[in-house]
C-alpha cells in the first residue's frame, strides 16, 4: 500500500482552527468563524487533492497510508496511529468537508446574533477533525477516537444552548444512550483483539478466514450495537429526537449528514466481517428494517418540523443498514444513498433552520403556511430536496433509494418479499409525511402569529441551500451513471454472484412511484384540501396519539430500563446504608462501646499503670511457666 | 520447695556465711524501702542494698563490677538522689496511705505470683546445674577480661552507650535550663519591694541564727532586743527534723549565771 | 558449687522494686525503686556469668549500669521541672492524662 505525508492535514487543518478559537478565546470573537470555515474549506481541497491523485492511479494502488507515531507498544502488541485513505473513505471525507464547509458558511449567517458564535465554530471544527479521524482511521482502535470524538463534539453542539434545561437533558440523552452503542465497539474491538490478536483492518481481514463464525457473530452484533447507538437505529434511536436541541446546522451537519451516517461506515467497513457471519448480517437487516418503519411512523405525527425531519432521518439511515446488511451487492447503494442523502437531508434542514430564521425560531408547522411567498429560495432548494428524497426521477433518492429496494427484493426468498414491502412501505410513507411537511410549511393559509414576520434569509445561507439542492438533484445521477460509484468502491467488497432478479428495476421504479404518489395523494386530501388547524388536534386516534409519543420510546426506555435501574440503585443505596455503612459504623461502635468500657481503666495515675505493667509482666512469666513445664 | 530449700543452701562455706548475712540484710532493707515514709531514709537503705550487692559482685568473681557499683551507683547516683531530694524538700514525707482503690492489694498479689513464679522458674532451671565459676575466664583478670570483651565483642554497642550517655548529658541540661520569661529584678528594685510589701519588720530580712547569743551556731535561734528568741532565724528545715536546740533555755531572763560565776 | 541463691535473692529484690513502684507516690522513692529493679537484674546477669563461666554477663550488667545512670540522670532533670511548676513532687498529682 502507498505511503502519504498529506493525509494528516486533512485532520490537522481543523483540529488546529478548534484549538485556536478553544485557546485565543474572546480575542478572536471577530474573525474565529471566517479561520473555522477557510481551514474546513482548506481541508476540502486537500480531500480533492486526494481525490485527484486517487484518481490518477490504478484501483489496486489507490488506498494510501500515512502513520503518524507509534501509539501502542505492548510486547508484540503494537498499534500505530496511522491513517488510511482508500476508495470508501475519500467518499466520507468528500462529503464531510464539503457539507462541511458549506455548514460553516451557513452559520456565519445564522449564527451571527449568538454571543457564541465562536465557540460555536469551534466545536464544529472538533466534529470534522473527529469525523475524519473516524473514516480516516486504519484499525478499530484508531475508529473508536475519531467515533468518541464525534460523541464529544456532538453532546457539545447538541447542548450549545445548555442554558435551557431541556437543551442540556437533551445533550445529556444523546451522551448516554451513545455510551451504550460505544460499550458495543469496545466490546467489538476487545473480542477481535482476544480472537484474533489484532485490531487493524487489514489484519481482521486477513484473519477471518481462520476464526471462528461465533466469534465473528460476536463481533458483528457488537458492531451492529455500535451502529445502531451512533445512527440513532432501533433499538438506540431515542436520544435523535431530542437532540433536535441543538442548533440547527448541527442539526443539518452532524445528526443529518455525517454523524448519524457513521453507523453505516462502521458496517461497510467491517463487510469482512458480516459476509463471514450471516446471522449478524441478518440482525443488521432487521434493525434497519425496523428502524425505516419507525422513523417513517413517527414522522407522520410530528408537528415540530425539525423533529419530522430527524424521524425521517432515522428512517432513511433505517435504508442504509438496511442496504448494508444485504452484503455485498448492497454496500455500494448504502454508500450511495448515504452520500445522496447527506446533500437532499442537510438542504432540508438548512432549508428549515431558514424557515425558523425568518419565523423567531418557531419550529412547530402548524403556525407555519403560506410561507412560499415570502420565502421563494427557501420554498425552491426545499422543494428540490423534497423532490429527492420522495425519489422521483431524476432527483438523487429515485437512484439511491429505488437501488436498495430493488436489491431487497432480489436478495432472495421470502426474506426478500417482506424486505421489498417494507422497504416500499416505507417509501409510501415516506412521501406521506414529506408531503405534509411541504403542506404545512409553505402553501395554504398563514396560521402564524402577528409578531412573525417572515423574511427570505441573506445570501450566505440560501447560497448553500442552492448548492446543497444542486447536490440533490444531481448527485444520484452522477454517482449512479454507468454505475460509477459500485466501480469505485467495488475493490473493497467481495465479489458476488448474481442473484436471480424477481423484480426487473422498471417494475420495482414503478412500484416506488405508485407508493409515493399514494403517499402524496394522502397528505394532499388530509392537509390542503382540509383545514389545518394551529393547535394540534387533540381528539385524535390512539395511533397518531402514540406516533406523537415517538412509538412510546421514551416510555419504553423509563419502563424497562429506567425503573429497573432506580429500583437497583435504590436497593444499592439501602444495601450500602444498612450493610456497608452499618459496618462502618458498627465498627466505630465497637470501637467507641469497648473504649467506653477499658475507659475506667485509664485512670491517668502512672501508678495504676505501673500495675497493669506488672500484671503483663506476671501474665507473661505465667506463660513461660506453663511453655516450660 | 523442699527443693528449693535445699538448692539455697549450697553455696561453697565462706560465701555462704557472708550470702546467709547479708543477704536477708537487703531483703530488709529493700522492704524497708517501701515501708518507711520519709524519703531520705529510703535513700539511706537503698544505699545499703547497693553496698550489699556490691559485696556479692565481689563474692562471685566480679570485682570490677562491684567497684563500679560502689562508685557509680552508692558514690554517684545516690548522691544525685539526695541532691534532689534536698531540693524537692528533704522534709517531706509521704503518707503511706492508698488513694487509689484496690491498688495495693492487687499489687501485692501480683508480685506474690510474679516471685513465686520466678522462684520456681528458677528452681527449674538451674536445679542440679553447678555453677562453672569465671576463676578461668579471671585468669589474666577480671578487668583484663572484661576490657577483652569490651573492646572486641562489644565495642559497638560500647560506642552506641557512649552516645546515649553523652546525649542523656544533654538532655539533663537541657530539662533544668530555666528559661527567664521576665529580666531578673536589680538589687535597687528589690529592695524598694521589700520595704513596700506589708509590715517593715521583715525589711531588713531574718536575723541571722546565733546572734546574742551565747552559742554562735546555726541550730540556735538569734536573741531579739527583749533578750526572747527569734524563732524565724532558724531554718525551716532544721525546725522540721526537730534538731533546734530550746531556745528558751538561752534567752537573757533565763541564762544561767552561776556558772560564769564559779569562773 | 551452686549459685542458684544468688538467683533467688534477686527475684525477691526484683519483686519488691516492682511493689514499691505501684505502690509509692513520691516520684523519687518510685525511681529508686526502679533502681532496684535493676540493680536485681545485675545480680542475676553477674550470678550467670558464674554460672556459665564467662564475662558476658558481667559486660551486660556493665552496660545496664551505664543505661541506668542515663535513665537517672534524665529521669531526675524531669522530676526537678515537675517540681518546678507544680511544687509536688507526688506522681498521683501529674495525672493530666486522665482529664
């Protein structure tokens, strides 16, 4: 494998913009944001750069390494800090920096009335450093500080605002259940280190053939438990919601874009693994299949239209794993509709983070309407990512998504039936839940306050929506055109056999578009031909009233979690006050009682201490009397 | 302890007659010791105790000991006892009552089994074991030997000893040294204090003992003016050992003239 | 030749120093008490050296001679500033641990 000097700028550039705005503090409150967004700009044109050189070479030469120092050095233990770049991760750093960037752009804007907007910036920077490490990183282990430091910065951003309580809760939520998923990539990494005595990815790769499938099943749900904690996948996907606390580029980069997508990278990356142990594979399947169903449900019921978006988040990445877990022929179309996702997602919720702009930050679509008036660009690079992920051809989801339905189906049996409806379902819904957004937000009759006065957003913020719409439209195009992107990563994957098609990839367009429209056709009946009322309805079925509670998730996690854990530390509280501390106290008492009591020995008179001397002494004699008899 | 009786008896002829002498002597005067209530007089019979156990050194082959003894425990350390006894008041004397109850008893009972016990270890131990007698060891002579020994054997613990000698030194000075808190008053200033406390009778300070009187010695008391006795020209102590001579048999109304007169 | 008596002897002076100790409160009397404490074991170490016939026993009881006239060197400088601040030289008077 080559060797490269330049990989480490890719990180170093914003790790550096982090430190200064960390370090300088107030003194470079004027000019932070502008050094944040030129280094995150710079560290996108270093990733061309790779890119380019990339380009020029021939596909088995075109992963580099670069190590950094030697970080491990136990016996014959060693672990580097080295980076690699291969086909996969310049399609991450691409995206990373790139959305990246135009994130940072955004919020010079939208962030210009915050006191802290520097700190702001420079937790940004953070995240991109720490994403990169993440996709960067040659082994798990070096993964694993790029997948904490993405924890980091996220819980930081989610709580930005932590002045509100309900932020910092929020924040908190998201650290939490994260830990779980993190508990499972340790767990991962300590069983491929106990099995296989390695943690890099080339020396699990190679080292596969010769361990066990258990301990490769082992490793893939420990994995799986990664994923679904960083991509918000059920049965982790609680804290996703929530942290719609934080600012809404964060929103848009981390919990729409990047981090959420890590989950997806950790499972193509570990495809080794997964094609070696098809029962995780199947769970991967499974989640993902749940997760698409749940995200789409809740996001039917949501009012707050960053919280539909983050539902419909969930649900999308739902596809991703979904895709990921069918092996090799679905790796590629993961990637895909991540990367087209990363564009048409971000666009929406800068799209909403404008909306909210022009609205004092009203989030709940009900005081919206009417809004494609005041807000033409808004209305437009929504509507196009709107158009994107409802995949209509030729917007970027009709490739990325119908590639991973029609791959449902044909992965087989009855297994792939049930795949191929959920997955259509899901888009059915999908176009459901888009539509009414679209509704609620820009047509019908204004519901909004008087003290609103919506407002197009200044340019620094519609030029990355129109970029990012650009993305939307084109990218699943370009990605898709004579296959490019299944080339690009194909040398990472194993090669596969053909499964026998049961839907030809027309029918299966048809079938995704028919859904869709019914999905349209829905929304438009229930919301534009009816009047919307601006307080949500109360007297509403029983479904919508538990889709509103996020399919009782919450209730889920306080009652089989929460509880048990209160009542287990209320019995560790009780244990530790009646056993262990009444052992400590117990033996003070016995201290203090016997004290009390040899008390009247102590008289203070050296004399009667002299006696007991002598009566040691006599003791003692006594002894050696007995001993010597 | 028919055992016991007969193993006591058995030392060489001469010896035993001084041991059979001298040793219920100190047993005596040891138990005296405890019995009697002034301190000066167990310093008396302490003495004697030392002085006896410096014979039996001597009976048993150690003569440098038992010069050693003498000089340092009668010469020495039993002159310091009396100095300080003399300082903390020589007239003192001690109740032998107990204050602290059942002290005493305990005590005696606890050395009743503490000696008997001894005894009979004793007894067991050296119960028909003869005695090898250092008259070998002695042959070059006792101090010649006992230096071979302290100088070889024991030199290092000779040093350490030293040390704790020369530090026991220190020590002692450094608890007696008296640390003056105020500047010590002049001549002037006291004297302008005693003619300002109380009476002027004592401005002068105590008649000096033997003044007027017909005996020029420190156990008679000075003649006032009036020719009566001056009881406070005596020392205190002296008055508490009772060694004053009556001073009334010196006062002027009642001398005695005839005798003069015979002259 | 025996020399158990010599043994005996000390026992009993050993024991009676012990009584005297508990039972005396005027510190100087306890300390000479003390002394005969050792004075005893003196005896006992001269009285084995006859029995072994060697001079250890008479270098030890050298050395404790040199101990005691340490200990009562101190012992006595602590007696006089006991005297000193208290004017009591009553071992039952200096029981300031007990209060």
């Amino acid at each position: 494998m080559m060797t490269s000097t330049t990989l480490v700028y890719l990180i170093a550039l914003p790790l550096a913009g982090s430190a200064i705005l960390l370090l300088a503090g107030r003194r470079s409150d004027k000019w932070g944001h502008l050094l944040a967004t030129g280094l995150s700009a710079s560290s996108f044109f270093v990733g061309l750069y790779q890119l380019s050189l990339m380009l020029g070479r021939s596909n088995s030469e075109r992963p580099i390494t670069q190590k950094l120092f030697e970080w491990i050095s136990v016996g014959t233990f060693k672990i580097d800090a080295s980076l690699m770049l291969d086909q996969l991760s310049i399609c991450f750093v691409l995206l990373i920096t790139g959305v990246g960037t135009l994130i940072h752009i955004y919020s010079i804007s939208y962030m210009s009335h915050d006191a802290d907007r520097r700190r702001f910036f420079a937790f940004l920077n953070l995240f991109i450093a720490a994403m990169l490490l993440l996709v960067l990183g040659d082994s798990y282990l070096n993964l694993y500080v790029g997948w904490e430091g993405v924890g980091l910065a996220s819980y930081l951003l989610i709580g930005f605002w932590n002045q509100k309580p309900a932020y910092a809760t929020a924040s908190k939520k998201a650290f939490v259940m994260n830990r779980v998923g993190d508990m499972g990539l340790s767990f991962a990494i300590m069983i491929a280190f106990a099995t296989m005595g390695t943690v890099s990815f080339s020396g699990v790769k190679a080292a596969v053939d010769h361990t066990s499938t258990a301990a490769l099943t082992s490793i893939g749900i420990m994995l799986l438990v990664a994923a679904t904690g960083k991509s918000a996948q059920f049965p982790l996907q609680a804290w996703l919601g929530d942290a719609m606390a934080g600012p809404t580029p964060v929103s848009a980069l981390i919990h729409a874009a990047t981090m959420v997508t890590a989950g997806v990278y950790l499972i193509t990356r570990s495809n080794f693994i997964f094609d070696a142990a098809p029962t995780a594979q199947l769970l991967v399947v499974i989640v993902g299949a749940i997760t698409l169903m749940f995200g789409a449900l809740i996001g039917t019921a949501k009012d707050d239209i960053k919280k539909a978006l983050a539902a419909s988040t969930m649900s999308q990445i739902g596809y991703m794993i979904l895709g990921a877990g069918l092996g090799p022929v679905g790796y590629a179309f993961a990637i895909m509709h991540l990367l087209t996702h990363g564009f048409f997602k971000a666009g929406m919720f800068l799209g909403a983070g404008s909306v909210m702009h022009g609205m004092n930050d009203e989030v709940n679509m009900r005081k919206y309407g009417a809004l494609r008036k005041f807000m033409p660009i808004t209305f437009a690079t929504f509507g196009l990512g709107y158009l994107a992920i409802l995949g209509v051809p030729p917007f970027a989801g009709f490739y990325s998504k119908d590639m991973i339905i029609e791959t449902a189906f044909n992965s087989g049996g009855a297994k792939g039936i049930i795949l191929g409806c959920v997955t259509l379902l899901g888009a059915g819904i999908t176009a459901f839940y888009m539509t009414r957004v679209m509704i609620l937000t820009f047509t019908g009759k204004s519901r909004w306050d008087d003290e609103a006065h919506p407002h197009e957003s200044p340019w620094l913020m519609w030029l990355p929506m129109a970029i990012l719409a650009i993305g939307s439209v084109t990218s699943g195009y370009l990605l898709s055109h004579g296959d490019a992107l299944v080339n690009w990563l194909s040398p990472l994957f194993e090669n596969h056999a053909e499964h026998a098609e049961l839907l030809s990839p027309l029918v299966v367009s048809g079938l995704a578009l028919a859904m869709v429209a019914i999905g349209i056709a829905i929304a438009f009946i229930k919301y534009s031909r009816n009047e919307v009322a601006a307080v949500a309805p109360t007297d509403v079925s029983i479904f919508t009233t538990i889709a509103r509670q996020d399919l009782l998730q919450d209730r889920f996690n306080e009652a089989v979690f929460m509880a048990p854990g209160k009542v287990l530390t209320a019995v560790l509280v009780k244990t530790d006050e009646a056993v262990i501390d009444g052992a400590v106290r117990g033996a003070g008492r016995i201290a203090l009682g016997s004290g009390s009591a040899l008390r009247g020995v102590q008289t203070g008179f050296v004399r009667s201490y002299a006696a007991l001397i002598l009566l040691g002494a006599v003791a003692l004699v006594a002894a050696i009397w007995v001993v010597t008899q | 302890m028919i055992d016991l009786a007969i193993q006591v008896g058995q030392t060489a002829k001469p010896e035993a007659t001084l041991f059979w002498i001298l040793a219920p002597l100190s047993v005596a005067a040891a138990l005296g010791m405890l019995l009697v209530k002034k301190a000066v007089h167990s310093a008396i019979l302490m003495a004697f105790v030392m002085i006896a156990l410096a014979v039996f050194y001597i009976a048993q082959g150690a003569p440098f000991l038992g010069i050693v003894q003498i000089v340092v425990y009668t010469g020495a350390v039993m002159m310091l006892f009396l100095f300080i006894l003399m300082l903390v008041g020589v007239d003192s004397s001690d109740s032998l009552t107990e204050t602290i109850k059942g002290l005493r008893p305990t005590a005696i009972t606890a050395a009743v089994g503490f000696g008997g016990l001894m005894i009979s270890l004793l007894g067991r131990a050296t119960l028909g074991r003869n005695a090898v007698g250092v008259e070998a060891a002695n042959a070059e002579g006792n101090v010649q030997g006992i230096a071979s020994l302290l100088f070889s054997t024991y030199v290092w613990p000779f040093e350490v000893v030293s040390a704790l000698l020369i530090t026991a030194a220190l020590g002692s000075m450094v608890l007696a040294h008296h640390h003056r808190i105020q500047t010590r008053p002049t001549q002037r200033e006291l004297s302008i204090q005693r003619f300002r406390s109380g009476s002027l009778a004592n401005a002068a300070g105590l008649p000096a003992p033997g003044v007027f009187a017909r005996h020029n010695a420190v156990d008679v008391p000075a003649l006032l003016p009036d020719g009566t006795a001056a009881a406070a020209s005596i020392n205190a102590s002296l008055k508490a050992r009772g060694d004053v001579l009556n001073s009334s048999a010196f006062e002027l109304g009642n001398i005695d003239t005839s005798v003069e007169e015979e002259k | 030749m025996n020399a158990a008596n010599y043994l005996y002897l000390s026992a009993l002076l050993f024991t009676i120093g012990a009584v005297g100790v508990v039972i005396r409160r005027n510190a100087i009397v306890v300390f000479m008490c003390i002394e005969l404490m050792l004075n005893a074991a003196n005896l006992s170490f001269v009285t084995f050296s006859r029995i072994n016939g060697d001079l250890n026993g008479q270098v030890i009881a050298f050395f404790t001679m040199v101990v005691a006239a340490c200990e009562v060197v101190v012992g006595l400088a602590i007696i006089v500033t006991i005297y000193r601040s208290r004017r009591s030289a009553s071992i039952d008077d200096a029981s300031l641990l007990k209060r």
